[in-house]
C-alpha cells in the first residue's frame, strides 16, 4: 500500500502545537519545576522548527541552530534549577504565585 | 515506512506533551518530558539530523532530565494545591493560545511557499562531520561564547548550590 | 537751547528728595524741590525770551524710542505758542504751590516724600505739555495721574485717603483706556503720532459730519479727556481727591494736572476741527458738567468739596469754549482758572491751617479779622471766578460765552445760568468762613509768609491776568474771530454774577435764617443735591457692584479656582495619578501575568511580520 510522504508543514504545524502547549503549561501550572519544564518543552519545539527547515533548505545551519539551542538549554536549567532551591530554601514554596514580592 | 514512523511519533509526542500539562505530580510531568524528548529525536532522524537525534537524547534525556527529576525528588516537590491567584492568565490564555495555533496555522500553511516531503535518507547532510566542520569554521566564534556560558553556568550553578549547604 | 532740561531740574529734585530725602534736613528738602522748580521757571523764561516771535514751533529730537516697521516714535519735543502758554502756568503757579507747601507741610511728617512726588509730578506734566506726538504725551498723562494717585494717597495711613487715591487711579484708567483705542486708530490711520504729521495728513482730508474714523480718534481721545479732567461721565474722583493735601489739590486739581485734557484737546484741534460730532460732543458735556457740578457745589459743606465742584463746572466751561471752536477762549480760562482756582484752594489750606484742620464750613465764621491776607487774597480770587468786570475771569468766562452766544445761543443762556450759579456758590463759602461769628473752638491765625506771599501773587494775577490776552497770543494757531465784538453777551453774563453774589450776600450775610428756611423747604431736593445726585451710588450699584461679582464668583471661583485649578491644575495631577494607578496592576509580581503578556505581545508581532514580512526565500 503507497502512503504517500508527509508534507514538511506537519513537521512545523507540529512544533507549533508542541510550543503552544509549553506556553499552556507555562501560564497554567503553579509548581515551578513544572513551569520549567514547559520551558523546555518550548525550545525543544522551536529545535523541530530549526531541523525542518534546515531539511528544507539543504543546509546544516539549522542543526547548528538547534545545537546551540540545546546547549543553552542546559545551561539555563542547571542554573535555574539552582535558583529554584535557592527560591525554596528562602520562601518554603514552590508555588509561583507566593514569589510575588516585586508587586506594586 | 516514514509515514507511518511520524505519526506515531507526533501522536506520542503530543500525548506526552498534554501530560506535562495535565499531570498534577512534578514527576509525572518529568517522565512525559522525558517521552517527548525520545519522540522528538526520532523524529529528527527522519528528518536526517543523525547528530541532533543522538544529541537530544544524550544531553536533554540523559542530562537534563536526570537533574530536573534530582531536583524534584530533592525538593520534595508534592502535587499541586488548587489555589489561583492569576484570574488574567486564566483567562487570557487560552484564547490567545487558539490564536497563537491558529495564526501559525495559517502562516504555515497560507503564506509559505510549497514545503517539499520530507523522505527518509533524502537529506544527508546532517553527519557529525559535516556539523563538526562547521562548527569549527563558519560558527567558532558562537562556538567558544558558548564554551563561556558553560563555563559560567557551571560557576553560578555551584555558586548558589553551595550556599545552601552551608 | 535744549528742551530736555526744562523736565530735568524737577527730575533731579525727585531723584534727590526721593532718594536722599530722610537724610536731609527740612530745609535742604524744601531748598531742592523749590529750588527745581525756580530753575525749570527761569530756564523757560530764558528759553521763551530767546525763541520770541516763536510764530512756528521748535522742534527737537532727543532719541529715537519706537522703530518697528512703518512706526517711528521719537522723545521729541516741541514749544509753540500753545506749549509756551502752558509752560509759564505750569512752571510759574507751581513755583509758587511748591513754595506754599514749603509752609503748609511743614509740621507734616513725609516732608521728604511730599516734595520728591510733587517733582516727580512737574516732571511728568512738563513732559506732557512738550509732547511733540501722542505716545510721549501720554507718557506724561500717565505719570501725572500716577503722581495724582501717590499725592491724593500721601496719608496713606487713612483708609479715605488710601480709597480716594485708588479711585483716582482707577477712574483715569478708564478713560485711558479710550484713550489709548484713539491712539491705535491714529496709529492705524496716520501711520505716524507725530503731530506735525497729523496736522499735515489731515489737513488734505474732508470734515466729517458723519461718524467716520476722526470722529472716532476724537471721541476716544475725548474719553481720556474727560477721566483726566474729570468730566461727566468720570467726574467723580476729583471731589474725593480733596483728601489729600490742600496744595496737592490746588497744584494737580486746580491748575495743571486737570488741566492737561483741555490742553490735550487744543493740541489735536486740528483732528477735532474735522468732526462736527465730536465738537459737539465736547461741547454739550462741557455744558452739561458746568451746569451739574455748580448744583452740587450749592449744598456741600467742607470747603475744599466746594472749590473741586467749581473746578469741575469750570473745566466744563473750558471744554465749551473748545467745543465751540474757540480754542484759544478755552485755553485763556485754563490760565486764568490756574490764577484764581490754585488761590481759592490756597486760601482754603490756609483757613485751614489757621484753624487747625477745621474743614467744615459750619464751623468757620468771621475770619475776616483774624486772617485778613487770606480774606482779602481770597476774596479778589472769589470775585475773579464771578467774572467780577475787569477781574481776570470776566475776560476769560466772556470769551467762552460770547462764541457760545453766535453759535448756539441756548448754551449761552445756560452757561449764563450756571456763571450766576458759580458766584452763588462760591460767595457762599466765602461768607460762611469769613463772615458773621466765628462758630469753632480753635484760636484762628494768619498763615506765615511762606504761605501768605503765592496768595498774593497769584491775587494779583488774578486780577489783572485778563488783560493778557491768549487769544491774541494763540492768533498763529488759533485764527481770531473777525467781526464786531457783541457787548451783549458781556453785560448778561457779567449781570447773572453780580446778581448770584448779591444772592450770595443775601443768604448768608444779611439773613442767614432765610438759608435755613429754603434748606428745610427744599428738603428732598436738598438732600439729592448734597448726595452729589447719588452719581456715585449709581456707579457702584450699576457698575462696580455687578463687576465685583463677576470677578469674584465668575472669574475667581468658576474658572481659576474651578477650572484652572480644578481642571487643569488638579486634572492634570489626578489623571495621571488614575492612569498611572491603572498602569500599575500591571506589575502584579505574577510571573503568569507577565507572560501572559509577553505571549500576548509577541503574538502581534507574529501577526505584523507575518502580514508585512511576505515570503523568505
């Protein structure tokens, strides 16, 4: 049975819901660990995007991209998993909105 | 073959990606993290990025993860109580959220010009050759701010952890 | 022959009383501003000698004050027949008013202060009277009213001084306020002030029997005239201006400052010959304040209120004579009313003086004896203002009443009317102070001969000043009438004198009870006249309570407190303060606020690249 390929616009159409979801965990989520991680599940969509059309365009730029990214990532998750005990040493919370004292 | 390899992939990324939203436990939400990440490096494979695939999941599966669920378990990170103070997030977000897919749907598929299939084995190119030549010639300076922010991150990390210990 | 020096001496008195004043002894003071004045005098009787025929007038540019466009104004001034007349009056009786005070003020304190305004005011009057254009002569108008206001208010620390010298102030305001609208138009018309170039641009334009725009300069200039010699309708600062000091009220009240409308008018007679209207006008008004202010003066009791009313009606009479075309009548009563009007004033300070401060006509009496310079002083100046025959104000008033008698014969009668009117009053107070018993409490004394000797040289000008002939004098400017000189007038007007003194003599000297019994008859009428006709009744009724209010809950309350401050002011503060209290629910310290809106935000940037960026090839 012929299926036929799939067109590249699943791809993005798929990272775009990828990064809608992550911004859905983002706005929705009290626990900030869990809002961390939808921080990543959002770069982890817009690498897709990255990978896409670099297939698209027949280049590796795009992987160079994404690699950055990643890395990036990384990095911004040791620290901040770092700020998150600190966070909990000093306010005994995890919930987002107790960290609230910039208020007006 | 590759049809058929995408659309499980994308339905498991997306069930994994809905579980990461829905679940009320931290490490429930970390596990599907975790299943998104596998998902999507498969679906880097198919689309010829061998090196990224391998690298999502070494570094984001292995590495990433492994430190978020150390953090929770660290933490002691519960379930979620129901409190809600952000009555505008709530409100606001969905609405702006089938905006935000809606806008990008139309963008993808009105405004682009035609986007090729994508086959499997159709792109080459994404070698750790041919990624490490790059790297090192066109992309180095990026290459060596990022070594930096490694290194930085590594110091703040240690830095605002060792207080704790004390 | 510098013109400039004539206003500078008394400048220089000004600056030196004013400045050094507190520090000078009494003399000193009294050794400059005299001494200023004498020096002004002299010089312009050099100047006056050197310049004789003076058939066409002397001209000279100090400096150049205006240059904007086509306007040129310049400090120039100028002396022709018309200004040498008036610089001999206002230099010669102030001389002698500023040696009278040197006697009158002497125990008053402000010596100092006195002197270096009374300078400061023949400075501005002299600059007025040599006013080569408009802008410089009202300067001068300006500076003198000024001067009226600091003088009138000298005891500042009474509240009836304080209130008269704003009245003052104000009301000339008013008809400053026309006048500067004439000066505009002249500006607008004329493109020049000068007034040489008026006299020449008008001279090639039509008599206007209709309103047109001279009769229009000539109206608003007539409306400055009438708050500066206080004719109807701004008549009513001069009597409250009695308030201050005796020689004040002859100096500015009397002689010069009222004066300077008159001279004003004789100065612009060449626009005024062009409006029958205007004429007109000035004549009727001149007519109707004559007439008014010699009924109120019947019935006032201080004596220094009735010689203010007699300036008013005189200077009605002036502006008669100027109305009728016969500037240079009116222009010889200015310096015959100077003589006897500054000497009544004089002599009432002198009364005055001699009884301590008593005022009041009811409780004089008698005086003759005790203060015979001033009797006698005062009553040559009493019958110079009847128009007494061969007296200085026979001439003068017969000169006016003759042209009122060829050109509108019921001004003339009228006018005739109100003469006899003038000596009846005038008599009056003549009698009441000087006749019968004395009914004060002071010791009554002659005044000493710093103020004895003006009052007898200006009795003496009073007396024969009529056989100076003005007219003849202002024949350059002012053509003389051809024609044979009609008697009749004369006798008439000469007969209602001497008939109003008789009556005069009657009522207050032969029978006084007969006065009593018409005042208690006439009651109402009576009433009505002492209370000035209640003019000012009506004006603050009509005019300053409706303008109070208006300020005060219009102006003031509704806009500046309401509006301005309110709206504007406190507006201004409490919408941003709302806006910037909206802008700060913004920063709620929610982290899913915040991005909320950055998703919001980036989201209309999608949509604006997606819509404006096109395709990326």
């Amino acid at each position: 049975m012929h299926i036929s390929p799939v067109p590249l616009s699943w791809y993005l159409l798929l990272s775009a819901l990828l990064f809608a979801l992550g911004v859905a965990g983002f706005l929705y989520r009290k626990s900030i660990i869990t809002v961390f991680m939808s921080i990543e599940l959002m770069l982890n969509a817009v690498n897709l995007t990255f990978i896409s059309f670099s297939y698209k365009l027949r280049q590796i730029d795009g992987h160079i991209y994404a690699f950055f990214v990643m890395v990036v990532a990384a990095a911004e998750a040791a620290v901040g998993l770092a700020i998150i005990l600190t966070i909990f040493k000093n306010r005994g919370t995890l919930q987002i909105d107790e960290v609230d004292s910039m208020k007006l | 073959m590759d049809t058929v390899l995408f659309v499980i992939f994308a339905i498991v990324s997306l069930i994994c990606a809905f579980n990461v939203v829905l679940q009320t436990h931290p490490i429930s939400s970390a596990l599907s993290l975790v299943g998104v990440m596998g998902s999507l490096a498969v679906l880097y494979l198919l689309l010829g990025a061998e090196f990224l695939a391998m690298t999502q999941v070494i570094v984001y599966g292995g590495a990433v993860m492994v430190l978020f669920v150390f953090t929770i378990m660290l933490l002691n990170a519960g379930s979620e109580k129901s409190s809600s103070k952000s009555w505008f997030a709530q409100i606001a977000g969905l609405p702006l959220l089938l905006a935000f897919v809606a806008l990008m749907g139309f963008l993808i598929k009105g405004v682009m010009p035609a986007l090729p299939a994508v086959r499997f084995g159709s792109f080459i190119g994404g070698t750790a050759e041919q990624i490490g030549r790059l790297l090192f010639t066109e992309y180095l300076l990026p290459f060596e701010v990022i070594s930096i922010l490694i290194l930085i991150a590594i110091l703040g990390a240690v830095v605002l952890a060792r207080k704790e210990i004390d | 022959m510098t013109l400039w020096l004539i206003p500078f001496f008394p400048l220089l008195g000004f600056l030196i009383n004013g400045l050094f004043g507190k520090r000078l002894s009494k003399p000193a003071v009294s050794l400059f501003a005299v001494g200023s004045v004498a020096l002004s005098f002299i010089y312009v009787l050099i100047l006056l000698s050197k310049l004789y025929p003076l058939t066409t007038p002397y001209t000279e540019h100090d400096f150049t004050w205006i240059h904007s466009g086509f306007l040129q104004v310049g400090f120039d001034l100028t002396v022709d027949r018309l200004t040498a007349l008036m610089l001999m009056i206002v230099t010669g009786v102030g001389l002698l008013i500023h040696t009278y005070a040197t006697g009158y003020m002497q125990h008053e304190e402000g010596y100092a202060r006195f002197f270096s305004y009374f300078n400061l005011f023949m400075f501005f009057m002299l600059v007025l009277v040599l006013a080569s254009n408009l802008l410089v002569l009202f300067v001068g108008w300006e500076g003198v009213g000024l001067c009226s206001y600091l003088l009138v208010g000298f005891y500042y620390k009474e509240k009836f001084a304080s209130d008269a010298a704003n009245k003052a102030f104000i009301v000339n305001r008013i008809g400053d306020f026309g006048f500067l609208l004439g000066i505009f138009l002249v500006v607008m018309t004329f493109r020049t002030l000068d007034f040489g170039q008026i006299a020449s641009a008008v001279s090639s334009m039509p008599v206007e029997t209709n309103a047109g725009i001279l009769t229009a300069i000539t109206l608003l200039l007539f409306a400055g005239a009438t708050g500066k010699s206080a004719q109807i309708p701004l008549y009513v600062w001069l009597p409250d201006a009695m308030a201050g000091p005796t020689p004040v009220s002859a100096l500015i009240h009397a002689a010069t400052m009222v004066t300077a409308g008159v001279y004003m008018v004789a100065r612009t007679a060449f626009l005024y010959n062009h409006s029958t209207i205007a004429m007109s006008v000035v004549a009727v008004i001149g007519l109707f304040t004559a007439v008014l202010a010699a009924t109120i003066g019947v019935a006032q009791n201080d004596i220094k209120r009735v010689f203010a009313y007699s300036t008013v009606s005189q200077l009605g009479y002036m502006f008669l004579g100027l109305g009728l075309g016969a500037y240079s009548a009116g222009m010889f009563h200015v310096m015959t009313h100077a003589f006897f009007k500054a000497l009544l004033f004089l002599g009432a300070g002198s009364v005055i003086h001699g009884l301590g401060g008593e005022q009041d006509l009811r409780h004089m009496g008698g005086l003759r004896k005790s203060m015979p310079i001033t009797f006698v002083t005062l009553g040559i100046a009493s019958l110079a203002i009847s128009g007494f025959p061969f007296l200085s104000g026979f001439y003068s008033k017969d000169a006016i009443l003759s042209a009122a008698y060829e050109h509108a014969p019921w001004m003339f009668w009228i006018g005739a009317l109100t003469a006899g009117l003038t000596a009846f009053y005038v008599f009056r107070a003549f009698f009441l102070t000087f006749f019968g018993t004395y009914r004060g409490h002071h010791h009554p004394h002659e005044s000493p001969l710093s103020m004895t000797f003006p009052l007898i040289v200006l009795a003496i000008l009073s007396a024969i000043g009529g056989f100076f002939s003005v007219p003849h004098l202002l024949a350059p400017l002012f053509p003389l009438s051809t024609g044979p000189e009609n008697i009749t007038p004369m006798i008439i007007s000469a007969s209602f004198g001497i008939l109003g003194i008789l009556i005069a003599y009657v009522f207050y000297v032969a029978n006084p009870a007969l006065a009593e019994t018409v005042r208690v008859r006439a009651g109402g009428l009576y009433t009505l006249v002492l209370n000035k006709y209640y003019v000012d009744e009506i004006y603050a009724a009509f005019i300053v309570r409706p303008l109070e209010v208006l300020s005060r809950y219009g102006l003031w309350k509704a806009v500046d407190v309401g509006l301005i401050d309110g709206a504007v002011v406190d507006g201004g503060g409490r919408l941003v303060r709302s806006v910037g209290g909206l802008l700060r629910q913004l920063q709620s310290g929610s982290i899913r606020n915040y991005a909320t809106w950055v998703m919001a935000g980036s989201l209309i940037v999608i949509f604006v690249l997606g819509l404006v960026g096109g395709s990326v090839r």
